[in-house]
C-alpha cells in the first residue's frame, strides 16, 4: 500500500514523522512524503523515501495563490493514488481534506497538534481569520472515510465545543512520541555535587512559546549574583507572525544573558549536557516534543498548566514544576528552587523518564496511529478486536 505524508514543512517530517514512515516500510509499504521546499527535503532519499515539493506557502492569505497550491495538491493526489493520505497541521489537514476528495482519495488522517496562530492570537488578523478557518474546518474534516487525531483532550474539547467535527472522527494520541533508546538519561556527577545549572529552552522561537519570560528569568537570576547558565536552541519561525527576529537573539546573547545555539541536530547530546527543560509556552500547544524528549532524558521539566504542556507535567512537584503564564519572576523562582536542591532536581528527573517510558514511548504512538490507518482501511473489520491483534490483522490483510 502507498501512503502519503503532508506537512508544511520537510523539517516537521524529517525530525516528528520519520519513524512512523520507518514502520510502514519495514512493513512493505510505500511511504511519500510531501511538502514545501526546504533544506531537509533532500535528507528523505538517505533514508529510503521519495519527496515530493509542492509550491506552497504556509504564510499566505492570497486566494488565487491559495487556490493555485490546492490545485497543485490535487494533481499530485491525482498521480500518486495513495491508499492513505495522512496530513499534518491546520492548513495541511484543511487543504489535504479537500483535495482528496477531489482527487478520490478515500482514506484520509489529519493529524492537528495544537490550534496555532489563528486559534490563540487575540491579534485582528487571528480575529478575522478564525471564523473563516472554522468554516473550512466544518466543510472538511467531516468526510465518510476520514479521521482526526489530536494529540490532548483540550483541543479534543475544544473541536467538539466549536462544532467543527463530531466525537466519532476524533482520535486523541498524545504527542507524536520520543524514541526512548536515542533519548536516555547520561548520569553527570558534578549534577550531584552542585555543579553550574544548565537551563534549555529548545523550541520554535515564538514568542508565545515564552522566550521572552525565560531571557528575563535569565536576567532576573543573573541580577541576584546566580551562576546559571541559560540556554536556546531553536531557530526563528518566518512563516509565523509572532516570531521572534534573529537580531533580538543576538542581542540577548551579546548582553549575556542567553546562549543561541541555533538548530540542533544531535538533541541527546545537548540534553544530556543540561540539567532542565523549560517551556513557559502560553501557545495552545499539541505536546510539546521538546518536552517529552527532556523527560525522556531525565531532566527535570519546568512549564505551564497550558493544553498539551499539562499532558506532559500533570503534577506540580510531581513529575516536574508548574510556573504562572507570563510570570518571567514566577520562572526565576521555580529555577532557583532546583538549583538549591538538587534532590529535587534528580526526583522530577527520574520521575520524568519513568513517565516519557510509559506514555510517550514512540512505538507505542506510532501503533496507535496504524490502528487508525486500520480503522479507515477496514472499516468495522476491527471494531471490537483487541489492540495487539489489530496490528496482526493489519498487516495480514494489507500485504494481500
């Protein structure tokens, strides 16, 4: 069987799908992935995949150019023919949903992770757009032979309380998972012999993921004499209205106060050579992957009782910190607090793996989504079959 993955990035399907794909081609399947032009396009033929680059720009608002992109989107469906069209994001799930129809594709998956700009800015141009979007959410998502995945069940909530899909298509498998063999606790001695605290924030640079409150939780501590050290990685979303510019983290790091690293491509490494993982996000997030591979790495992890970030820190003190939304001083308090005791500090870390292991554990997400690739391939042939022989059967009736 083929099965087409569409994002609006090649960096989302390189670095958050590329082992779902591994899966369906250990299995005998054909998997292509399909997106706009990027640096990480060309990486897919090393790892046994074709890509497909589609004119499209997830920024745009401009009609003709909107329609032109789903008319393209169509023609590729069209050539391809796959059994599976599996589409990742709003606009992705939004334009891949009605191309397919037109395409007569009869299985489709939109996976959404987090409502994005359009659903958490109180900006005009959110405003304006949201009523917009949820019409078109309306119009699509609701096929014969589809269904959604969100990754918590706020945004499950959240679709059901706005109308825009029925409790029936909705599937909710938190986050896209954490390879838990790459991302592993590395015991560090001088972590127990009160070594410098290395924070990590590791996120898209958005201001709403709270860059901001955690460079001015850096200047807060370095203010009060503490020597910790703070760290970014991550580089500037252009496609996103509410990025933060790379000048502005230039300047955070000539002042001192931050080191940017930039992208990241070995994240163990730079995991195992921190101590904590913060994400002050007040964005509507899906799980956040930096998140869940901090905890996979035994770190301790400092959030917001924000959709998605509570999925991973669910218990203040727990399985990691909880910090106020926009309380840049509520930060600084909560990094403080495990730089003075690092029995904390090792607790939530362990607490964090143990939790990474068994709910985020990517083999574990990615036969969820292969069950719900069964449910629209077969459907009713699995309704009431437990979940190990689902996977059976799957694969018995798909190499027919």
């Amino acid at each position: 069987m083929k099965f087409v993955f569409f994002a609006n990035t090649d960096w989302y399907l390189y670095n958050f799908r590329l082992s779902t794909a591994r899966r369906l081609q250990a299995e005998g399947h054909e998997v292509v992935m399909l997106s706009p032009p990027g640096e990480f396009g060309a990486r897919f033929a090393s790892q046994g995949f074709r890509w497909i680059s589609l004119g499209m720009d997830r920024a745009s608002l401009n009609p003709l150019r909107e329609l032109l992109t789903v008319h393209a989107l169509v023609r590729v469906l069209a050539e391809e023919r796959p059994d599976v069209l599996h589409n990742f994001t709003l606009k992705c799930a939004v334009y891949g949903a009605l191309a397919a129809r037109l395409a007569h594709i009869l299985a489709t998956v939109n996976a959404v992770a987090g409502l994005g700009f359009v659903f958490t800015s109180d900006s005009a141009k959110a405003r304006v757009l949201r009523p917009l979007l949820k019409l078109m959410l309306r119009a699509t998502l609701g096929s014969k032979r589809s269904l959604l995945i969100l990754q918590n069940p706020d945004d499950a909530s959240a679709f059901l309380d706005a109308r825009l899909i029925g409790a029936e298509k909705i599937r909710v498998i938190r986050s896209s998972g954490v390879n838990t063999a790459r991302f592993h606790p590395v015991y560090r001695h001088e972590q127990n012999e009160h070594g410098r605290l290395r924070v990590l924030m590791a996120s898209r640079l958005l201001w709403e993921k709270g860059v901001k409150e955690f460079v001015d939780a850096s200047s807060l501590l370095h203010a009060a004499g503490r020597d910790i050290e703070f760290v970014i990685a991550g580089t500037p979303d252009s496609g996103n209205p509410h990025a933060v510019a790379a000048a502005e983290m230039q300047n955070w790091t000539d002042a001192g106060l931050v080191r940017w690293l930039g992208h990241v491509d070995d994240m163990p490494a730079l995991l195992n050579s921190v101590d904590v993982m913060v994400l002050p996000s007040y964005y509507r997030e899906g799980v956040p992957k930096c998140l869940i591979e901090g905890a996979a790495c035994g770190l301790a992890l400092i959030t917001t009782d924000r959709p998605g970030c509570r999925e991973v820190v669910s218990q203040d003190g727990i399985d990691g910190l909880r910090v106020e939304v926009r309380n840049a001083r509520d930060l600084a308090e909560k990094i403080t607090r495990l730089d003075d005791d690092r029995e904390l500090l090792s607790k939530l870390g362990l607490r964090a793996r143990q939790k990474a292991l068994a709910h985020f554990d990517e083999r574990r997400v990615i036969q969820q989504t292969l069950d719900v690739y069964d449910e629209l391939l077969y459907p009713g042939a699995l309704k009431h079959a437990p979940e190990a022989p689902a996977s059976r059967a799957r694969r018995t009736v798909i190499s027919q």
